[in-house]
C-alpha cells in the first residue's frame, strides 16, 4: 500500500473511531510537501498535508425533540482538524460542507 492510500485509511478509521461514525467524507487530498535544502540547493520531500471535506451523517429528528448546535449536535471543525493533526503529525485543513 502506498504512503497515500495508508494516511486516508489512518484518516477515515480516526474519524470513525473518534466522532462515532457522525461524520463522513465527501473529499479528501494528501498532497506531499516540501522544504528548500540550503545545503543541496534543492526541494526535498518533508511532509504532507491533507485537505478534507466532511459532512456531518444526517440522523432522523425524532418527534417532539428540538435539536439545537448548543446542545452538540454539530461537531466543530476546529476539533476534527486538531485530533487529525495530532494523531497524524500532519497540516490538516478542513471543511465541513
């Protein structure tokens, strides 16, 4: 399995273990990133970083229940970016569409 296809299954089972399979992903881009060797005079590999697009799942509403965002029924992009880049070492931008 390649480096790529290993970060978005490591991405996809972080999601699922760690919002319980609320979320799931629309789009999602690892691109390798890069850092100037001053020594070498060259770009060489360092890194990379993933662009993921996430929806949270849509659930029935029960009847004579309001669901309100004050109540935690929408997951914050701040945390989905945190426990990713914390996990994972890498720059991680995320959108929820």
């Amino acid at each position: 399995m390649d480096k790529i296809a290993r970060i978005k299954q490591l991405v996809e089972s972080s999601l699922d273990t760690s919002f319980g399979g609320d979320i799931s992903i629309v789009d999602m881009v690892v691109l390798p990133t890069q850092e100037y060797n001053e020594e070498t005079k060259e770009w060489v590999p360092n890194s990379h970083t993933i662009f993921l697009s996430v929806k949270k799942k849509d659930y029935p509403l029960k009847e004579n229940i309001n669901y309100y965002e004050s109540e935690g029924n929408i997951v914050d992009s701040r945390k989905v970016t945190n426990m990713l880049e914390g996990l994972l070492g890498f720059e991680v931008c995320v959108d929820f569409c």
